[in-house]
C-alpha cells in the first residue's frame, strides 16, 4: 500500500465548507461549531443543504441528490481549501455513487474531515481520488463542541500538523511491537458494509488499520471482523490500532472478542488509542505511512499529515 496525496495545510483567513452526508442537524450545535472554527481564524460557509431534512426518512438531511450536490460543489469550489462534515449518523452509503469522481479529481485536492459514518467517504477518497484524508471530529457532534483536547488536536492537525506528527495516546498493547505501514480505517461496521462495493478497496494489505465503533453488540461486531477476515480484507495487514467502543457491550467482552477475531492475524495491536466515538478524540490521518509502537502507543507519521 502506497501513501496518498497530502492536501496543503491550512492558513489563518482560509475558506471551509461545511457539508453533512449523513444525519441533520440541530441549528444550535452547527452554530457552536461554526463559532469554533471563526474563533481559529477561517472563514466558515454552510452548503445549501446541510440544515435540510428528508421528507420521508427523518435519519437522513435531506436528500441523496442534495447531499451529494453539497459535497461536490464544495469540493470543486476553488475558494474552499476544506470540506468539514457537519456529523455522521447513516446516509453516505446513499449517496457514494451520485457524485462525479472524475470533476472532484479534476478539481485537486483539499483537506476532508469526518469519522463515524463517514468512513464511507474516507474510503472513497482513498479508492477514487488517491487522496489522503483526515479521520477527526465533526464541526457539530457534542464530542468536539464539549471537549478542548478534541478542538485542538484538530486545530493543530489543520493549522500546525509538524507539532503533531507523533500521535500520542493513552493505550496501551494488546499484542506488543512495532509495525509500519500506511494509515486507514475508521468505523467497522461501516468498513464491512463496503465490502464488494463499486470502487472499494479490496485489501487493507500493507496497511495501519485503525477500528472503531459504536452502539454495537459482540455478536455485530464479531460479525463485522469475520466478514472482513472471510472477504481476504484483513490479509497482510501490518498493524491495528483500536479505538473507542462507546455504547458497545461490556469493554472487558469486547476486548477478548477483538483479541480472538484480530490477534490471529499475527501484527502488533494497540487498544484504547482514544479516537472515534470518544471524549478527547485525536485526529488522525488515513492514507499517511508510519509507524505504530503497540507499546508506547504511539503513530509516528513520516510525514506531517498535510503538506
């Protein structure tokens, strides 16, 4: 596996959109967020369908046609350096191939921001574009709106990536070592769910896999792996790193099942690395090469995540 194209930093006065895929929004959320991200100095403009909700599903905001639209005109908007995702929920999967890879491609990169539900997009970006992207907190979701360490790792991922090219957590090993490889992943049960799908990646081989989720029992979950694992999906993986579990079952329960689907695969295996579905989640890179300690708990990045 190969590293991606790395979109440029950005810079005090930049212009970001702010799209949402996925879920509606609570007005009062996507204006904290949007006070955030002024109070760093960008210029933040909502797209014309982010506050939208569809008549008919209340889970989705808005349409398929209307999300997709938002996201591509950003994306192809020279003015917009970043295109931030609002929150995640379910819809992305919707709406994948309404968009025109080819005019995004055309268009260049530029920084994408999401987690949760979004990992459909990461994965598309990566399989579509070759482009590097930036699975971190979401300008409406309570977790960065409440949560200081969240913002700035954001921030500083943005603005400042050299001062976090070591990605420092709190985890420790569940298989000790060291591995190198190239970063992707994001939410499993959103992973499994590309599986065969036009355009996915066919195997994370040669990658750093990092795997979360949330609000699902052992028996998903088991599910989810063994599917990836049957599809060949998980075959020459080079490391794991595990992170939240929020509103899963007991973590203790948890653990040995990500143990028994995961530690046959013979890598190095940190858990509790603190991004996703948490309090404080760190911003982290997909489609970056380094090297992860299982030990230290720690991705060392090559590179800073944005050129």
């Amino acid at each position: 596996m190969n590293p991606l194209t790395r979109p440029a930093r950005l810079t005090p006065g930049a212009r970001v959109a702010v799209v949402a895929p996925s879920g509606p929004i609570p007005d009062e959320r996507l204006q904290a967020g949007l006070d955030i991200l002024r109070g760093w100095g960008l210029e933040a403009v909502v797209a014309p369908h982010v506050r939208d909700q569809h008549p008919q599903f209340d889970y989705l905001a808005g349409t398929d046609a209307g999300r997709a639209r938002d996201l591509q005109e950003a994306w192809c908007d020279p003015s917009v350096a970043a295109v931030l995702c609002a929150r995640g929920g379910y819809g992305a999967l919707r709406m994948v191939e309404s968009m025109d890879w080819a005019a995004m491609r055309a268009a260049g990169p530029k920084i994408f921001v999401g987690y949760s539900d979004i990992t459909t997009l990461h994965e598309a970006f990566a399989a579509r574009m070759g482009l590097a992207t930036l699975h971190g907190p979401m300008v409406a979701a309570l977790d960065f709106l409440k949560n200081p360490r969240a913002q700035e790792h954001l921030r500083a991922t943005l603005f400042e990536p050299e001062r976090v090219q070591v990605i420092a957590s709190d985890g420790s090993a569940l298989v000790p070592g060291r591995a190198r490889g190239v970063t992707l992943g994001g939410c499993l049960c959103l992973l499994a769910s590309d599986l065969g799908a036009p355009g996915a990646r066919t195997s994370a081989r040669g990658g750093l896999l990092f795997l979360e989720d949330t609000g699902e029992e052992n028996y998903r979950l088991d599910r989810y792996l063994t599917q990836l694992a049957r599809a060949g999906w998980l075959e020459g993986v080079s490391g794991v790193a595990l992170g939240s579990w929020v509103d899963c079952e007991a973590y203790d329960t948890v653990r040995a099942l990500l143990l028994d689907r995961l530690g046959g695969l013979g890598v190095p295996i940190v858990e509790e690395f603190g991004f996703g579905h948490c309090a404080g989640a760190l911003t982290v890179p997909f489609g970056v090469a380094g090297e992860l300690d299982a030990d230290s708990g720690t991705l060392t990045l090559d590179v800073p995540a944005l050129a």
